[in-house]
C-alpha cells in the first residue's frame, strides 16, 4: 500500500483514552489504538506519538480549583507519563515495539528525551512515545507535540479526536456546523477555532509543519489518512 507519509508525529487527546468511562484509562480503546499503530508501522511508516494527560490531570482545571499552576502544570505532565506507559504496553502486547522518552529524567520509566534518540528509534523500527509535555509548565501537550513533531522532523502532525475534522463551530452543539475540508492557519486563528492552541498553531505555521485533524476513534482511520485519503481536515 502507497504510504502519502514517512515519518509521522501522531498527537492523541487524554481523553480519548477513557473510551466510555468518562475517568482514566479504557483498556479496549488502549487496544484499538495500538492495532491501528501497528498497522501503518509495519507498512514502513515511522511513528512518533504524544499522548495528553487530560484522562487523569489537567493543570488549567487544578489551577482552577487552587492549585498552584506550576505544580498542576507539573502533575498533568506526570499524567502524560501514565499514559505513555499505558500506550507503549499495548503497543508491545501486539508485538510492536516501542520505546518511553521524558522530557524530565525519570530513568529507569522512561529514557531522557533527545532529539536523536528518538530519531534512531523510529529508524530502528520502534515507535516513540514523547511524555510529559515539553518538560516546562504554561505549555499544553499540544505545543508539545508540534515542538517534538518539527524537532523529529516529521512530514505531519495528525491530530486525532472524537470528531472527523474541523467545522465552523462545534458540531456537538451546532447543527448547522459545515466542515473544512482544508483551512490555513492564520484561517484557524483568525475564525478564533478551538483547533489547538495558538502556541502550537503558530509555532506550526513558522515551521511549515501541515496538521490533519481527524476522528481516531473509527478503527482503521490512521491507515486511510497515511494512504492520503481526505477523510479529515488539513491545516497548511
């Protein structure tokens, strides 16, 4: 099968991981993520992954409620750090192999995050999983994954969600929501769409990184958007 992608950096929400739970982690989602991983790793396709921690902690929420916004911010990051390990488990379980970086050193959980080693793990074959954000507080794991996205030097950002691309307003709530097919970044920002943040957009957008938005939740999804069809929506 013809691959449109090489080398992918695939950002997956916190809160997809609860599946029906509504709270931590749903091992059936887990699953059906690592197969659909597999998938496009084993037709050559190189996989970075940032997972959020919004499943378990979410430091604006914690900040909200009293927290000091440093040390949420901080707590969210080690959520991430749950999840990471949760994700390169299933992912070994159907035998594709993966490998844990922190931004913060927490060996033996996980290795240092650089920039090459994590290179020389999707060349190895591997799928790298980057936790724990960009290591400092004030960033979401969104900014997290375009920086770790542009620094492993990754053709795309696939964002995958519960919803299939990017509409002109949320299609939970409106109806009369239409979709983008594809959208500019200064598009998304001007229209003030809650695509990602404007820390992640923009640093995208200076670093020609394309995001496809995409439902991740339908099996089979990251295979079609690898092989280029346009079920999602692309920001360029």
């Amino acid at each position: 099968m013809r691959t449109k992608y090489k080398r992918v950096l695939l950002k997956l929400s916190g809160e997809s991981l609860m599946g029906e739970q509504g709270y931590g982690i749903d091992t059936k989602r887990l699953g059906e993520y690592a197969t659909q991983i597999k998938e496009i790793a084993s037709q050559g396709v190189q996989v970075a992954i940032v997972i959020g921690g919004g499943n378990i902690f979410r430091g604006l929420s914690g900040a909200s409620k009293g927290f000091d916004r440093v040390k949420g911010d901080q707590m969210g990051m080690l959520a991430t750090v749950i999840n990471s390990l949760a994700l390169s488990s299933a992912l070994e379980a159907v035998g594709q192999p993966a490998k844990v970086f922190t931004a913060v050193n927490m060996f033996p959980i996980g290795e240092h995050y650089s920039k090459w080693k994590a290179i020389e793990a999707l060349n190895n074959g591997a799928v790298s999983i980057m936790a724990g954000g960009t290591g400092n507080p004030f960033f979401t794991t969104d900014t997290g994954s375009a920086l770790r996205g542009i620094e492993v030097e990754a053709d795309v950002m696939l964002k995958g969600t519960r919803v299939d691309g990017i509409y002109t307003a949320d299609p939970e709530k409106d109806p009369t929501a239409t979709k983008f097919s594809e959208i500019s970044y200064d598009e998304v920002y001007t229209r003030g769409l809650k695509v990602m943040d404007l820390t992640a957009t923009a640093l995208c957008k200076e670093n020609n990184l394309p995001i496809v938005v995409f439902d991740m939740d339908t099996p089979g999804n990251l295979a079609k958007v690898i092989a280029g069809e346009p079920i999602g929506t692309l920001v360029y």
